[in-house]
C-alpha cells in the first residue's frame, strides 16, 4: 500500500510539476500509541483517560443502579403520588 502511494505521489509531481502537500492526520484512536504513555501530548493523556475510565464509571453506576432498583422505583412512585395530591390543594386566586 506504501508504495502505491508513493508512485501515485510520482506521478502526481511528474504531470503537474509541483511536490504533493502531505498534511498530517489527527490520531483519533490508536491503542499502539496509548502505550507508549510518556510519548503522549497531554491532551492525549486527558482524551485516554477519559476513553479508558469510562467503562469503570459506566460499570459502577449500572451496579448502584441494579442494587437500589426497588428503592428508585419507590421513590419515583412516592414523588409521582405526592405531585398528583398537591396539585388538588392549591387553590388559584
């Protein structure tokens, strides 16, 4: 594949007689590159931190969550029934 570029980037410079502008491409996600953690940006140490530890955060809520269900639901019950009777006592003037 290098070397189709490489002859694609000949021929560009033969026919227009001019160099080819490389532009450098924006890493999105490469996990070769994450390990090589001292050679990181630190915006890059930030955007992995953030890749990394959302799994471990995503994991711990849905673990608070499934634990408390029935709580959740009794208090989203509770709030719903305690909204229904306060709105037939407040009388408009």
């Amino acid at each position: 594949m290098n070397r189709l570029n490489e002859l694609k980037d000949f021929f560009y410079s033969f026919f227009n007689n001019s160099r080819s502008k490389k532009r450098e491409m924006k890493r999105v996600f490469q996990w070769r590159r994450y390990l090589n953690w001292r050679d990181l940006t630190p915006e890059e140490k930030v955007s992995a931190k953030r890749f990394l530890f959302l799994p471990v955060f995503a994991y711990l809520i849905i673990g608070i969550f499934n634990q408390n269900l029935s709580l959740i639901a009794l208090f989203l019950i509770g709030y719903v029934l305690y909204k229904k009777f306060e709105k037939g006592d407040i009388v408009k003037k």
